[in-house]
C-alpha cells in the first residue's frame, strides 16, 4: 500500500510540473519570463543553492540574483557572478527582451558564448569574464547596439576579435584579455568613439597596431600587454588626449619612441617593457607632468638619461633596466621630487657613482646593479635619508665601505656583491636597526665579522660568501633571532661555531663551508628546527656528531666532507625529508643506517672516504629517487644488494675501493640513466655482465682490480658514448671484441694486465676519439701493431709492451705527434723506428727481436731488409759451417808448417845445415811453392807430431848436459 501511494505522488509530480509551465506561459509577461528562467535553472548545476528560491510558487522579481523594472513587469537584471553554477549559457536568455545587465562572470560556465544573445537589443551590460567558455566570440554580439560594457576575459575563447564590435557606438569598456585570441587588433575598433577601457592583455594578437585607434577620442586606458604586436607605435596615439594608462609591454613593437606621446597630457602610466624599441628616450616625455610610472625596461634604448626629475614632478616610478643606456644627468633630480623608485639595472651606464641622485631625497629604492660604475662610494650617501633599499651589485665599484652608511635609518636591504669592495666592514653598520638583508659576497673585502653587526637585529638574511674576512664567527650571533640565511662560505674564518648560533632558532640555511674553523658543532644545534641546509665542507671540525642532530626534521641538504667528523652518521638521519648527504672524506665508522630509505626524495648519498663498515643496506633500493650513489674507499663487505635495481633515476654509482664480492651484477643493465659506474678494487668475480650493453648513457665504466674472468661481451658496442674503459688487472681472456670500434666516443682505454689474446682489431684505429691512454699491456696479443693505429691523432699515451706483437712497426704510427709516452717494449718487433719516434727513451722498445734506429742503433742495409725466421736460421747456420771450415783449414796450415820447421831445426844441429832434400815424401824443400805434398806422398800428421816430441825431448836432454 505504501509502495502504491508513493508511486501515485511521482506521477502526479510528472503531470504539475509541465502543467506548471504551461499555466505560467499563458501568464502575464513576468510570467513568461519566469518560464523562461525556469528552464535556464533545469540546464545549470548550482552547487551552492543560488537558484534555490528560484520557484513558480514565489515572485519572479524576489528571485536571487534578479532585478525587475519598478512595476515588477519585466526582469532588466541577471547577476549570478560568483555562484558556482557551471553547464553552459543557455541560448534561451534571448527571451528575456528587457534584460540590460547580464552578469555570469566569475562561475565554471562552459561551452560557447550563445549567438542569440545578439537578439537582447536592450542589453547594456555583459559580464562573462572568469569562466571556461570556449569557441569564438559571436558576430551577432555586434547586434547589441545598446552595449556599453562588455567584459569576456580570463575564458578559453579562440579566433579572432569580430570586425562587428565596431558597430557598438555605445561602447565605453570593452575586456577580451586572457582569452588565447588571435589575428590582428580589428581597424573598426576606431569607431567606438564612446571607448573609455580597452583591455587586449594576455592573447596571441599579431600584426600592427591600427592607426584608426585616434577614433577613440574618450580612451583612458588601452592595454595590450603580451601579445605579438609589431611594428611601431603609431604617432597617431598622440592624439588621445584623454589616455591615462598605455600599456603595450612584452610584444615586439620596434622603432623609436614616437614623441607624439608627449602630447598625452593626461597621461599617469607608461609601460612599454619588453619590447624592440630602440634609439634614445624623447626628452620630450619630460612634458608628462601628470606620469606617475614609467617602465621602459627590456628594449634596446641607448644614449644618455634625458629624463629629468624636476620636469616630471609627479613621478615615483622609473624603470629603465635592461637597455643599453650610457649615462646619467648630473641634474637628473632637484628637490621637490616625489620619486621614489630608480631602477636602472643592466645597461651600459659607466663611471663613479652618480651624485645627482643624492638629491633625489624622498628616493626609497635604487637598483644599479649589473653595470659598469667604479670608484668608490661617496660618503654623502646618507644624504638619501628615506632609501630602504640600496643595490649597487655586480659593478666594479672599489675601496671600503663609507661608515656614513650606518647613517641611512631607514636601510633595509644592501646588495653589494659582486664588485671589488676591500677593506673591513665598518662597525657603524650597527645602527641600521632596520636592516634586514646585507648580501656582500664576491667581493674583496677582509677583517673580522664586526661583532656591531649582530645588534641588526631586523637581519634576516647575511652572504659574505668569497671574501677573506677572518677571525671568529661573533659569540654573539645569538641575538640574530629572525635569521634566516647566514653564508659565510669561503673565507679565512677561523675557531668553532659559537654555541649562541643554536638561538637562531628560524635559520634555513647556514653555510659555513671552505674556512678554517674547527671544534665540533655545538648541541644548541638541537634549536635549529628549521633548518632546510646545512654545508660545513672542507673545514677542521672533528669528533662525533651529537646525538641531538636528531632532531632536526626537516633537514634536506647535509654537507659535512673534507673535515674530520667521526663515530656514527645516525644522527644525522632524523629528517625523512634529505635531499643531499654527503660526508665524503671524513672518519666516520659503523655501519649505514638503513633508516636512511627513509628519505624518499633523497637524491645523492656520498659516504665514500670514510671507515663504514658492514653490507649495503637492501633497503637502500627504496630510494627511487636517487640518482648519485658513492660508497668507495670504506670497508664495506658482502654482496651488493639486487634492490638497488629499483634505483632507475641512478646515474653515478661509486663502489670502489672495498671489499665488496660475489658475482658481477647483471641487473646493472636495467639502470637506463647509469653514466658512471665504478666497482674497482673489490672482489667480483664472474663474467663481465653482457647486459651492461643495455645502459645506453653510459660515459665511464671502471672494473679494474678485480677477479673478472671469461670474454668482453660484444653488447660493449652498445655503448657508443662510452669515454672511459677500464678492465685492466683482472683475468679476462679471448679476444677485443670489434664492436669495440662502436664505443667512437672513447678518449681512455685500459685492457692490461688479463689474459686477453689473439690479434690487436683493426678497428681499434676508428676510435679517433681516444687521448689519455691506450693501454693493451701485459696480455697475450699476437700478430703485427695494425697500421690503422696511426689514426688516432689525439692519442698521448700507448702501451702495448709485454705481449707477443710481431712484425714491423707500421710506419703510419710515426703520425702520432701527440703522443707523449709509448712502450712497445717486451715483444717481438723488428725492423726501422719512426723517426718521430727517436725521442722516447730507449726502454720504449727494449726486448724486441731486431729494432733499430734511433733511440737504439742504426740499422745497416742488410738488416732493413725483411727476413723470415727460417731465413735468419739458415744464414746463422751456414755463417757458423763456414767459420768452422775455415779454421780446420788455418789450423792444418799452421801444424805442417810447425812440424816441418822442427825438423829442420834438428837436422842443422846433428850434421849441419841440408839445403835441399829429396823429394820422396819424407822431405820437401824448403824453398818450394808448394805447400801441400802430393797425395801419395802424404806422411800423417801423427808421424811429424811424433818425430816433434823426439826431438823437443832430446833438445832438452842436450840443454841439460
């Protein structure tokens, strides 16, 4: 029963509703509107309620958002601006014949402007500003000849500005900015002679501006700030007397400044930055007495300042920064001047400091950075009582700070860095009890940090990076209680950080870096919660960290190497929020605090240099972020963890010099950014990872020192902008692969010290890139040195001695002219060194079968010839035959001679001398050519070396006697 009845109430609320509407269309005209607003309410989205009393059984005029004419018959006004409603405007407000003001400005409407809005000829006023409406701007807007205010900026419109807005003679506010519309600015824009805004900001407009804009005789306010605009300003603005505001900055407009703009008498803002605009400024805006801001920056203005402050009495604001202006008028202020804005940055102005602006006494800020001035500061700068914000930076400016500074009460900030500064900085700095900012660095200035400065108690930001001040960080720093940066790196400060910087309880950054301070940090450390950066590097600070580092939560950058910190780095992993930890070079000890994953956003994690101990922590692979990981030089042992594979942002990875083992790692392959990988000195084993081909960015990849064994993989061809390779002292054996020429980026190669074998490739030579060293020592390399070699014309260091090289020295190799060391040494090479060679010394090529020339010894003919071994072989063979014959036969000769010389010694002495023998083959005469008996008359040798010893033996017994 329950169910029925309350179907029975839906359809009867299905039959009153249209009924509604049709009884209240057979209604008076308030009536029909109301029909009308009812349907426009069905198609919106109110989430706030804004149409919640828009109902058939309440008073059209009492509606939210409605006003009705004062009889109640007709609705002249719709406001609903800022309600929240979003859907898309309804063609159907066309019914609404009375309408005058349509306000939907600032809701989430969306789609297109509706084109019957044309047929509202009453309408007077229409806002939809602030919404996301799309598509293009309705011609039959240019239907409502009534209009006097259109506002449609800040939408996602598109196409251009319709030509028919010219027909609205009414017009005196026309708003399209931020509406991403293009083409040009329309030339009938020239007949709204009732124009008093007209706001063209923020689109994509090109083309020139339309000299028929004169028409707009009433125009107060023209901006058409970024756009593309180009071409030059018309001379014919000239002639809208009535102009207050001209803003035409950020487009390409170029020429001059035309002077007709002088003529707009009325005139109280001029910008016209970030353009092309060139030549000097028109003294004659000095007639625009009414000028309060002026902005010329960003264009290629040169020539002197010809601005004169005692003309434009009315300006406050000068902006002429970014242009190539040269100089500024002695009389460029007088008194009575109401500017208080002087901004004449990156020009081209020279000189000392100009005095004119010292009379500029209700002056509060003055920018001259980035110029040229020199000399030193006037010490009549405190003539400008009223200046807030002095900034003289990057000049040229020299000599000591004037203590007449400390005069200026009203000084809140002071940039002087960046210029030649010296001496101390004076203790009268102290009075400047508004001070907030003194930024100094990059100067020369020295003394002691003036321990007045910390009675600037407004300070919140202090750089006095790369000075030589020197002495003591002030023990009262303390008092500085809204610090917030202080940077004191590079300089000669010396001592320990005073205990009182711990007050400084709203420090960011503190910098103390590159000094000679020492101690350790001070516990009140603990108060700096706020603390984002803190950078301590290349300094003398020792002992542990105190535990209360802990605290500081929100820590993001630490910098704490080249000092001597020791004991645990745990303290320093209380913040989850590190960016940077680096604490290279120091002695820290245990192990790596695996809580350090921690730190999601931690981008570089430098431990190398210290005594960790320990494995690497797997949780480390939670840091996704991570892109510099170096744990070199420590003591760290064990397997590296397969969890840093999920470190895809890594690309250095420092783990050298450890004692790290197991299997080369695969999973390196999968590290897509890696461009440094280091894990030298340690004990891996295994193959070189094939995978490694896969890390394309790849710059240096040193496995040196290790226990590698097997081939290069070929995949090393992959890594075409590999410049460092280093697998020297390992056990690797085969061949170089000749993908190896792939690597064309290679200016360091280092393969000594393996087992590596076969021929040297070919192409090797095409690697023209390598420089530092080719280093192929200490292998089993046979074959001849290949003449592509000599391409390589950058190389200043070649090694390939201790191998089993053979052959020639190909002579394209004496094209190396930078080479600076070379040994071939310990090979088997022969034949003529490269003349360019003859300056290296000679155990360059020592232990080699037959080189010769200088350094070592010339080489004859015969030896430049080219021998095989089997020819050398048989020369030396038949040279040692040869030398053997010959001396059998000198040695024959000389006994027959001896012999017969014996026997006639014995014949003189037994009978006298026999002058002639028979010729019976036992003796011969002495006289007689003929050397050698006849065969038949031969008597052994053995008889006369008999007949020798008889005789010898009887010469002595006669001697005796």
């Amino acid at each position: 029963m329950i169910k029925r009845s309350a179907m029975g109430s839906i359809c009867m609320c299905h039959f009153i509703l249209p009924l509604t509407i049709v009884v209240v269309a057979t209604l008076g005209d308030s009536t029909t509107e109301s029909y009308w607003l009812l349907k426009i309410k069905s198609e919106l989205v109110d989430p706030l309620g804004a149409l919640r009393n828009w109902s058939p059984t309440t008073h059209i005029c009492s509606w939210n958002g409605l006003t009705c004419e004062v009889d109640q018959t007709h609705v002249v006004g719709l406001n609903l601006s800022g309600s929240g409603i979003s859907g898309s405007i309804s063609g159907e407000l066309s019914h609404l014949i009375s309408l005058q003001a349509l306000d939907l400005s600032s809701n989430n409407l969306t789609g297109s402007i509706p084109s019957e809005l044309g047929q509202l000829q009453n309408l007077r006023i229409l806002l939809l500003y602030s919404n996301y409406l799309s598509h293009n701007i309705p011609e039959e807007i240019g239907n409502l000849s009534k209009l006097q205010v259109l506002r449609l900026g800040n939408n996602m419109l598109a196409g251009e500005i319709p030509p028919s807005i010219g027909n609205l003679s009414e017009l005196a506010v026309l708003g399209v900015a931020n509406c991403n519309l293009n083409g040009s600015i329309p030339i009938e824009v020239g007949n709204l002679k009732h124009l008093v805004s007209l706001d063209l900001q923020v689109n994509s407009l090109s083309g020139l501006i339309p000299e028929e804009i004169q028409g707009c005789k009433e125009l107060q306010n023209f901006a058409a700030s970024n756009n593309m605009l180009e071409g030059e300003i018309p001379s014919s603005m000239g002639s809208l007397k009535s102009l207050r505001i001209l803003n035409l900055a950020n487009n390409t407009l170029s020429g001059s400044i035309p002077t007709s703009l002088s003529l707009l008498s009325n005139l109280t803002y001029l910008n016209l930055l970030g353009n092309k605009l060139n030549g000097e400024i028109p003294p004659e805006l000095n007639s625009l007495s009414q000028l309060q801001k002026l902005d010329l920056s960003r264009n290629n203005l040169s020539g002197s300042l010809t601005l004169l402050n005692v003309k434009l009495q009315n300006l406050e604001t000068m902006v002429l920064s970014d242009n190539a202006l040269t100089g500024i008028p002695y009389n460029f202020c007088l008194r009575g001047s109401k500017l208080q804005q002087l901004f004449l940055a990156r020009n081209k102005l020279y000189g000392r400091f100009p005095l004119g602006l010292l009379n500029c006494s209700s002056i509060q800020q003055v920018d001259l950075s980035d110029n040229s001035f020199e000399g030193e500061l006037p010490s009549s700068l405190d003539k400008l009582q009223n200046l807030t914000d002095l900034m003289l930076n990057n000049n040229s400016f020299i000599g000591s700070l004037p203590p007449e500074i400390g005069n200026i009460s009203s000084l809140r900030s002071l940039f002087l860095f960046g210029n030649s500064f010296t001496g101390k900085i004076p203790a009268e700095i102290g009075r400047l009890k508004r001070l907030n900012t003194i930024y100094l660095y990059d100067n020369q200035m020295s003394g002691p940090i003036p321990r007045e400065l910390t009675n600037c108690t407004s300070l919140t930001g202090i750089d006095f990076f790369g000075n030589h001040f020197y002495g003591s960080i002030p023990e009262t720093i303390g008092k500085l209680k809204g610090l917030t940066v202080l940077h004191l790196r590079q300089n000669d400060l010396s001592g320990p950080i005073p205990p009182s910087m711990g007050y400084c309880k709203r420090l960011q950054l503190l910098a103390l870096a590159d000094n000679k301070l020492s101690g350790s940090i001070p516990p009140t450390f603990s108060y700096l919660s706020q603390l984002r950066t803190i950078t301590l590097y290349n300094n003398s600070f020792e002992g542990p960290l105190p535990h209360s580092l802990s605290l500081l939560r929100n820590l993001k950058i630490i910098n704490f190497s080249n000092n001597k910190f020791s004991g645990s780095i745990v303290p320093l992993t209380g913040s989850n929020s590190l960016t940077v930890l680096d604490l290279t070079n120091n002695s820290f000890s245990g192990s790596i605090p695996s809580i350090l994953a921690n730190s999601g956003d931690l981008t570089r994690l430098r431990l190398a240099n210290n005594y960790l101990t320990g494995t690497i922590p797997s949780e480390l692979g939670h840091l996704t972020e991570l892109n510099f990981l170096d744990l070199s030089f420590n003591n760290l042992t064990g397997h590296v963890p397969p969890q840093l594979s999920n470190c895809k942002k890594i690309e250095h990875l420092l783990l050298n010099n450890n004692r790290l083992g197991g299997e080369m790692l695969p999973w390196l392959g999968s590290l897509q950014e890696l461009g440094e990988l280091d894990l030298s000195f340690n004990n891996f084993h295994g193959r070189v990872p094939a995978e490694l081909g896969g890390c394309s960015k790849l710059l240096k990849l040193s496995l040196h020192h290790n226990n590698l064994s097997g081939e290069i993989p070929l995949e090393i061809g992959n890594l075409t902008l590999l410049n460092v390779f280093n697998l020297q002292r390992n056990s690797l054996s085969g061949h170089i692969p000749s993908t190896i020429q792939q690597c064309s980026k290679l200016y360091e190669l280092r393969l000594s010290e393996n087992f590596l074998s076969g021929i040297i490739p070919v192409g090797l030579g095409a690697v023209t890139e390598l420089q530092v060293i080719l280093d192929l020592s200490r292998n089993l390399f046979s074959g001849e040195i290949p003449s592509s070699l000599g391409n390589l014309m950058k190389l200043e260091r070649l090694d390939l001695s201790f191998n089993h090289l053979q052959g020639q020295l190909p002579p394209s190799l004496g094209q190396l002219t930078s080479l600076h060391v070379l040994n071939l040494s310990n090979n088997h090479l022969h034949g003529l060194i490269p003349s360019t060679f003859s300056g290296f010394p000679l155990s360059s090529f020592l232990n080699n079968d037959h080189l010769c020339g200088p350094p070592l010894a010339l080489c004859s003919e015969t030896s430049r010839m080219k021998l095989s071994n089997s020819q050398v072989a048989a020369i030396i063979v038949a040279i040692v035959l040869t030398s053997t014959l010959i001396c059998l036969v000198l040695l024959y000769i000389m006994l027959r001679i001896w012999c017969n010389w014996i026997k006639v010694a014995v014949s003189s002495e037994e009978g006298g001398m026999v002058e002639q023998k028979t010729r019976n083959g036992e003796y011969w005469n002495m006289n007689s050519p003929e050397l050698f008996p006849s065969p038949e008359k031969q008597i052994s040798a053995t008889t006369c070396i008999c007949n020798l010893k008889i005789h010898a033996a009887a010469r002595e017994n006669t001697l005796v006697r």
